[in-house]
C-alpha cells in the first residue's frame, strides 16, 4: 500500500512538472507569434514606404529624362535655325558682294572703251554729278566750225602734241563719230579759256590740255571708264 502511495506522489508530482513546462513553451511560442508578426508588419511597413521611395526616385529620373531631351530637341532646332541663319547671312553678303564688284568693275573697266550705251549701267551717282555739271554756269565759247583730230596721246605723257607733228598725221572717221557735233562749241569743265583742248575717248567730257595735265584724270567723271588715251583737239582759225 505505501508503495502506491509514493507511485501516485511521484507521479502528480512529474504531471505537475511537465504541465509548468509546457505552459511555458506555450508562452513563449506566443510571444514569438507575436514577435514574428511584429517583424512582419514592420517589414511589410518598409517595404512600402521603399516601394513609395522607389516610385518617386523613377518619377523624377523621368521627368529630368523628359526635360533633358526637350532641352537637346530645342537646342537642336535653335543650332539648326542659326545654321540656316548664318547660310542665308552668307549668300546674302555674298550677294552684295558681287553686286558690288560687279558694278565697280563696270565702272572701273581697264578696256576704256566705253560708248553711249554705258552710260545706262551708270548709277544715280552719275546722275547727281551730270546734273551739278549741268547746274554750272557756262561762259560763252566761239562757235567750231569743224574740230581736227591729230594724234592720240596717253596720259601717262606730259610732253603736249605740237600743231607741226598733229599736221603729219591722218584724220580717222572713227575716232570722231564717238564725239559729238563738230559744230558744237567746245567748253571746257573747269571753264578755262584754250585753244587746245583734250577730248577723253568715251566723248563724255573734255577739258582744255593744261587741266588735264594738271589734275591727272584717269577715269571719266561721267562714266568712270578708264583713261587710256587722249585727243588733242585744235580750231580751225588758229591753224590758218
């Protein structure tokens, strides 16, 4: 009998034990549940709030993306638009340029050969000089019967054709027909009384021997057209 009861003692007693240590894995099961899904509110808490910090790093890389490449379109354009700019600059100047040398070289034509149909590319300065020419008072000079063409002189030369040596040569019919009527009274530009006179080969102007000599005219004041030579024009009366 008192082997039953030290039997049934023990064996409350290892009951008691094993019930205290299971509540306590129980326990602490529990409070690992709830460890665990504290971790995983916390986690899924970040990973939201990287999910949100993710999102708005990718707006923004887009947006500057976006910006950048509408920045390079208009700077692309605006090279574009300076380019075209700048060609239309240069074709124009160039342009302008050859209008400029053109006309210079028209006026200024090394072949001296200028005739009444040059005087149409002559501009509105030729005009505004004809027109002070004009507005000039003229003195009154003896009617010229006919006017004798002797000798051509270049202007390089000072040495004056003599009326002996202008007798020696021949009268052409072409040098006079660029002239105007040889019953013309012939003025001087500077308005200088001489008997000779020097005739600029266009036949625009002319001026008496010593006035040529004197200023060194190289192009005609009328056309611009080069001087290459001159005719030295003498009255019939003084020959007699």
């Amino acid at each position: 009998m008192d082997s039953n009861k030290y039997d049934s003692v023990v064996l409350k007693v290892l009951l008691k034990k094993n019930e205290d240590c299971f509540e306590t894995l129980v326990n602490n099961n529990k409070k690992l549940v709830r460890a665990f899904e504290q971790l995983k509110e916390q986690m899924t808490i970040e990973k939201q709030q990287l999910e949100q910090q993710l999102k708005s790093q990718e707006e923004y890389y887009i947006n500057e993306i976006e910006t950048h490449k509408l920045l390079i379109i208009e700077l692309l354009q605006l090279q574009k638009q300076q380019k075209l700019q700048t060609n239309n600059d240069y074709y124009e100047t160039k342009e302008l340029f050859n209008a400029f040398f053109n006309r210079h070289a028209a006026y200024h034509d090394d072949d001296g050969d200028g005739d009444g149909d040059d005087e149409s590319d002559v501009g509105t300065t030729t005009d505004v000089k004809k027109r002070k020419f004009e507005e000039y008072p003229s003195k009154p000079q003896p009617q010229l019967s006919t006017i004798n063409i002797y000798k051509t002189e270049s202007p390089n030369k000072t040495n004056p054709v003599s009326k002996n040596q202008s007798q020696t040569t021949t009268t052409t019919t072409t040098t006079t027909s660029t002239f105007r009527p040889t019953k013309m009274p012939i003025q001087c530009n500077h308005r200088c009384d001489s008997e000779s006179y020097a005739f600029i080969p266009c036949g625009h102007q002319a001026c008496c021997e010593d006035c040529f000599k004197k200023q060194a005219i190289s192009h005609c004041p009328t056309c611009y057209h080069r001087v290459s030579g001159t005719f030295l024009a003498f009255d019939d009366d003084d020959d007699e």
